[in-house]
C-alpha cells in the first residue's frame, strides 16, 4: 500500500513573515506617524497663530530692540535691531564658555591629577571637591556665588591689589590691553600670528631632530624664543615706525564721586558669579574624567618609565598623559558642551546670556521664530566644539600597532 | 601529631619605618622632600578650612532661615489655605510618604539586604524623628505629627507583606511602586467630586517633594525610553534611526532651560486649545526625554563595547534577533555603564531645580523667593544655599553609593 508520494514544492516565505517586509512596513508605519504628528501639530500651530493674532515670521529681526542688555561685549544701544541683540547675546555666551572652558579645564587637570596623588592628604582633599561640586545642582551653586558677591564690599570700598585689581560687589576689574591705532594694532596681531606659526615650525623641526639624532633639541625653548623674538621686533618696527606701539596696557581706576572704575577690563558681578559656578561645577567633571583617562593608561607604562629613571613629573608629562589623552579627549569635548548650555543658567544671576535675551525677546516677538535661531545658534557652538575635539583626536589618535 | 619545628632560620621583621602608623604615614604623607612639603601645606590649608568651617556652621552661621522656611522646603505653598481652601490638605502628602515607607520595607523583606533595610530605615526615621521638630502645637499640629509618626511601623509592615504574602515577587513589589507613584500623583492632585480629594492645583505643588516626583517619574521612564532610543539609532532601518539620531541629536543639543521656556509657550500652540493642559506635566515630559537623549547615548556607547561575539553566539545558538538584543547584549551592555546611567539620574534630580523657570517654586526656588520677599534674611542667603546643597548632596551622594553596590554585586569589572 503505497500512498501517492507527497511532492513539496517549495512556496516561498509568507508575506506575513518575511523579514525584510515586515522591516520595511515597520519602517513606512513609523514614517507615517511622525509625518502625521508633525502635520498635526503644524497645523495646530499654524490655526493658533492666525485664531489668536500671535506675530510669526522673521521680519522683526529689523526692528529696534529698544531693551537694555545689562552685560553687553559688543558695543550695544537700546535702538539697535533684534538681530544685533541676538548677536550680543550669542557673543556674551561665547566669551563666557570660551573663558570657562580654558579655566575648568585647567582646573580640572589640576584636581583630577591630586586625586591621583600618592599624597594622602592631597588626594583626600581632591576627593572631597569632586564628590561636592559634582553632587549639588549647578543653579544651588550659582545662587550661593551670587549672595557671596553680593556681601562683598561696595564699589568705594573695593578690595585693591596693587593698584590695578578691584573686587567689589559690582564686578571684578583689572588692566588690559587696548588698541591705540586699530590698524597698526591689527598689523601687529597678523604678524603675531605669522610668528606662532614659525614657533611652530621650529618645535616640529627641533623635535624631528631629537627623534633622528638622539640629542636635545630644546624644542620647547626654541619655538617660544622665536615666536617671542619675532614678536617683538615687529613690535618695536611699528612702534618705530608709525609713533606710537601697538597696544597700551589700560589700568583700571576709580573715578568720580561714586567711585566709577574705568578702564581695563572689568568682568561684572554677573559675568563673575556666572564663570565662577561655571568653571567649579565643570572643574569637578573634567577632574573624574582626567583621573579616569590617566588610571586607564596600563600600569606597565608607569612603571617602565620609572624604570628607565624618568621622574615621577617626566612620567607623568611625556608617558603616561599623551596616552591618557585618547581616552580624556571624547568626554572632556562633551563636557565642554555641557558648559556651553549651561550658560543659559546665567539668566539666574544677572548675566544676559543667549537664552535670557531670548527669553526676554518673546515678549515682543514671536516665540517661534526666536527658539528656532536660539536652537541654531546652539546647535552651531556645540558643532564647532565637537569640530575642535575632532580635528585634536584626528591628531592623537592611536597610529600603528 | 603536627609536630613544631623545633628551630627555624630567624625571621628579619621589616624595619619600623615600613609597617604600622609609622611605615603609612611615610608611604603616604613623607616618602620624599616634596611630598612632606605638599603635606604640611595641604594640612595647614585643610586645618584652616577645617577651623574656620566649623566655626562659621557652629557659632557665626544663622540658621533661622532654615527654621523659618520648615515646612515649605518639602511641600511648598501645597499646604496653604490658597490650595486647600477650607480644608485641611496636609494629610495627603504624609499619606503618600508612609506608602513610600511602606514600599521601601517591602523591598527590603524582598531582598534581605543590608543597602535596602539601611535606606529603608533611614527614610523612615528621618520622617519619623521630623515629628519632634521643636515647633509649637500652632504650627505643626499633633495629627501631623502622629502622621509622620507612623512611618516607623510602615518599614516593617511592608516587610511583612513582602515576606508573608503573595505580594513579595519582584515583579509585584514593581507594580506596587509604579501603583503608589500615581496614587500619590492622585493624593497630591486631588480628585474633582470626592470630597476628601479636593483638587489641588499643581501651580502649588512645591518643594523637595516636587523635585522628587519630577525625579522619579524621569528616572523610571528615561532608563527604557533611551534604551528604545539607543536600539532605535543602532537598527539597521534607515528611517528608525534616522529619526531616532535627529531626536537624539536636537535634545542633546539645546539647554534644558530653553527646552523647558519652550514647552511653556511653543507645545500648548501645538495642541488644540480646547485639550487639557498642564504645566507641570508638559515639564516632566521634557525633562523626561532630555535625559533619555543622554540615556540613549550612554546605552550605546555599552552597546559599542560589547564584543560582536556575543551577539554572533547567541545567534548562532538559534535565539532570534529580538531575544538575542533583550537576553544578551542588552543585560551586559547596561551592566558594563551603570556609572554612566547613575550619572545620568543624579543629573536628572539635579536639572528639576530647573522648573523655576516655568514658574514652578521647588526647593530651590522658593528658597530664593523667600529671600527675595524678606530682605531681613538676605544676609542669611549663604545658610540658605548651603543647606539647600547639602540637602541634594545627600540624594545624589545616596545614588552614587548604592550604585556602587549595585555593581559591586553584579561584579562589574570582576568578572
């Protein structure tokens, strides 16, 4: 009894089960639902805008702003147009990040490497700063630096040092330089540069003749006194040349009955409290990071470099942190974006940052239009730092085996 | 019979100099010139910070402030007779805390742990030991304090529950949790027609206890929302994970503070008017997705880590893509970042102070509006802050800590 011979034959995979189908009707479904969503909303919005009257587009960028901006870097009058405003206020966060991004980073390394101290003392108290600036929101921080400030004494009172610092409960004054004659300043400023770039060129030339011959080459030494000389003969030239040099050291001064300071430079409360809890909270990151970045380094390269007789200090500076460097670069960059937006906490303590002249904009323009510059112009300082870390990680990176 | 060697070659001891307090105190403090001189600078510096910290938090430092403020640091305005009018709502957040007690108990019946019972005791002896505070009878009544009481027998009634009745799973414990998180929502909010649930508005809503339920609620749902995130930016579907990048990317890229400003006076034009509102909720929800951008990106930075061979064997093993992902990568991938997710809570209860820019009076907030409405406690502002520090330091050092012990028990970097 032999039943008919079953044939299979084979029928592909349901539709219902195959993999790349059922991919792609996931992939179109979820398109769908956003595209939806976002019509929706747009028209939500659009119908909000013309129901209530509410101003959209951008033409208000031309108008007068016609608001005091209480700290302003560039030269600033209530009649200027939003535009400008938003420009003054791009430029108050960028000095402010730039300025706390060196400080913390300094810092940082500082505490990050007396944690590691084999001082006991020293690394307890590194311990203690990170573990307490790291743990207590930046706001709390920012408003306890604001009522410090404030109980220092008054601007007549100011605490002196040598004649050219001044710290009162306004700000923080000290000397500067100031350009004479923009032009010849300007030269100069070129040939500066002209004279980094062959200090420079020495460094790599000095340093590629120590690898090859084996002798000191003084790279360090070398760059600098040929950037140093360059400068400074191009200094003496112009002043020669034109009368007068090319920059004056402006010392701060009292002035007047309320005791005015003019002059130098002076970083005002807000800008001061600001930069302080700034450049703490940050401090207290880059710290753990570095610390991080060095405990990563293998314990077979400190202890070859010590074995070949460099100094602890020589270990540290040419083995240990150049190869600490490759882990430290990526999150320290991303804490260098942290310290951007956090900026837009200056709000809290009087300083008019990008997003407290913005928050303030939306009450005579339209909001909508406002958040999409501010979310642009943040967007471009996180991808200029993100570019900055790149191009230096590009540059250290790991090469070879 | 062991027998003792009846001589043995004379052990030299290590010189004195290498053992004991004398031998730490030269490998630590004096190994070298330089090393002794950082320390008696460091020490003089650490002794004077010591002398003059002390004697400020002693003797010069008027903690008024801090007595003034009392219960409005943990509440807000919640318990005034402009949110409750004519009726007492102060019952409403204790209930809620002893439910909290309640829970911690249960789980630490669940898991006889020494970490568990410690917090859970903690909790409720701080809360209990609050109904001692030497207020008068006038402002902080006897039925207050019998409520606050009552968070010492809530610890171990809920380790009877978890040990003597069906309620002492794992996954019951959770469910009670996430219950008693919209329970309190309810308590807190009030429920319109019940006459003991008088609706309160969240406008009220303030305190510590406001930043620790903007806290919670971000926490239980940033951890999956960025792992959905992180799997999302990792798939192999184009249109997935590019929206999930442009998420991912747009959140991380703005300050949480114009993300908050926005949600005030962009998201409401975005819905139709005639919907329901809330601006609390609309916060939380910004918050929430803030962290789980940074959450996503700490997952698969995990995810990255993991050798490829993991997830190749599992496959080959036969499990499918979905419990190869959950079962296998998943598990080791968030084990090998726990500091990065722990980082990221303590980030998140340190952004709630945020809110005040919507206007929200949370612990921090109202601590500067008290200031700024009593100019006779200005010069008290530095108490203020410093406690108000203090009192953050001791939640987010408290996570640090316990995640510490989470991974020492998962045997991170051991095994």
């Amino acid at each position: 009894m032999v039943s008919a011979p079953r044939i299979l034959t084979y029928q592909g995979i349901p539709v219902w089960r195959h993999v790349q189908i059922i991919q792609w009707a996931v992939q179109i479904m979820s398109g769908i639902v956003v595209v939806a969503l976002v019509v929706w909303f747009f028209s939500n919005m659009v119908g909000a805008i013309q129901d209530r009257d509410i101003p959209s587009g951008f033409s208000f960028l031309s108008r007068e702003y016609q608001t005091p901006i209480g700290e302003h870097f560039l030269p600033y009058d209530s009649s200027d147009t939003f535009l400008y405003a938003l420009m003054v206020g791009i430029t108050n966060t960028a000095i402010v990040a730039v300025a706390g991004v060196f400080l913390a980073t300094a810092l940082g390394i500082f505490i990050g490497v007396s944690r590691l101290s084999t001082n006991w003392i020293v690394s307890k108290l590194a311990m203690v700063y990170i573990e307490f600036f790291r743990n207590v929101p930046l706001l709390v921080q920012l408003f306890f630096w604001f009522y410090i400030v404030l109980e220092l004494p008054g601007i007549r009172e100011s605490v002196v040092v040598a004649d050219a610092f001044y710290l009162s409960n306004r700000g923080f004054s000290m000397p500067w330089p100031t350009p004479t004659d923009y032009t010849v300043a300007l030269i100069w400023l070129g040939l500066a540069a002209i004279a980094i770039v062959a200090g420079a060129l020495v460094y790599r030339r000095q340093a590629r003749m120590e690898e090859q011959t084996g002798r000191s080459g003084y790279p360090l030494i070398y760059s600098f006194a040929t950037a140093i000389v360059i400068g400074a003969i191009t200094w003496l030239v112009l002043s020669f040349a034109t009368g007068n040099s090319p920059f004056d050291i402006s010392v701060p001064e009292p002035q007047g009955r309320f005791g005015n300071i003019v002059g130098g430079f002076t970083a005002r409360a807000g800008l001061m409290v600001l930069l302080t809890g700034l450049v703490m909270y940050t401090a207290s990151f880059i710290a753990e990071i570095v610390r991080a970045g060095i405990q990563s380094v293998g314990r077979g390269q400190t202890e070859a470099a010590r074995a070949l007789g460099l100094s602890p200090m020589n270990t540290l500076r040419n083995v240990t942190f150049p190869q600490a460097l490759r882990v430290i670069i990526p999150p320290l960059i991303s804490q260098f974006l942290n310290l951007t937006k956090n900026s837009s906490l200056g709000g809290a303590v009087a300083y008019s940052d990008l997003t407290n002249i913005a928050v303030t904009m939306t009450q005579t323009a339209p909001a909508v239009s406002i958040f999409m510059l501010i979310m642009a112009s943040y967007l471009a300082m996180s991808l200029t730092w993100s570019l900055i870390g790149n191009i230096y990680n590009r540059r250290i990176r790991f090469v070879g085996g | 019979m062991a027998s003792q060697p009846t001589s043995r070659p004379e052990a030299i001891l290590p010189p004195r100099s290498e053992v004991g307090v004398i031998g730490w105190l030269h490998a630590n403090l004096f190994s070298s010139l330089l090393n002794s001189v950082l320390t008696l600078v460091s020490g003089a510096l650490l002794l004077l910070g010591l002398w003059f910290g002390l004697k400020w938090i002693f003797f010069a430092a008027d903690w008024t402030v801090i007595s003034e403020l009392g219960g409005r640091f943990l509440l807000g305005r919640y318990n005034t007779e402009a949110a409750c009018d004519g009726q007492n709502c102060f019952w409403r957040p204790q209930a809620a805390l002893i439910m909290v007690s309640v829970l911690l108990g249960a789980a630490w019946g669940l898991r006889s742990n020494q970490v568990a019972r410690t917090i859970a005791w903690l909790v409720a002896g701080v809360s209990a030991a609050f109904a001692f505070l030497p207020y008068s009878l006038e402002t902080m009544g006897l039925d207050v304090r019998i409520l606050l009481l009552l968070n010492l027998p809530a610890v171990p009634l809920g380790w009877a529950l978890a040990r003597y009745t069906p309620l002492g799973t794992g996954t019951r414990i959770t469910i009670l949790g996430v219950a008693i998180f919209f329970i309190t929502l309810i308590l807190m909010r009030g429920l319109p027609g019940l006459p003991f649930l008088q609706p309160v508005s969240v406008v009220y809503w303030g305190g510590l206890s406001l930043n620790l339920i903007l806290a919670v609620g971000g926490i239980t749902l940033s951890l999956p929302i960025g792992i959905s995130l992180a799997l999302g930016r990792r798939s192999n579907l184009p249109v997935v994970k590019v929206l999930c990048i442009f998420f991912i990317e747009v959140f991380r890229g703005v300050p949480l503070i114009t993300l908050l400003f926005m949600s005030q006076t962009l998201v409401p034009l975005a819905f139709p008017e005639d919907m329901p509102q809330n601006s609390l909720f609309r916060a939380a929800v910004v918050i929430t997705l803030f962290s789980s951008a940074y959450m996503a990106e700490n997952i698969r930075g995990g995810l990255q880590a993991l050798h490829p061979g993991q997830a190749e064997a599992a496959r080959a093993l036969g499990l499918p893509g979905w419990q190869t992902t959950l079962l296998i990568s998943l598990p080791q991938a968030i084990r090998n970042v726990i500091p990065a997710i722990v980082g990221q809570f303590i980030g998140l209860f340190k952004d709630t102070s945020l809110v005040y820019i919507i206007g929200m009076l949370d612990v921090v907030a109202i601590g500067r509006s008290f200031i700024q409405s009593n100019p006779e406690f200005l010069p008290s502002a530095r108490e203020l802050f410093v406690f108000l520090a203090a009192v953050f330091w001791i939640f987010t050092y408290g996570m640090s800590y316990v995640s510490g012990k989470v991974e020492d028990y998962l045997g991170v970097g051991i095994r």
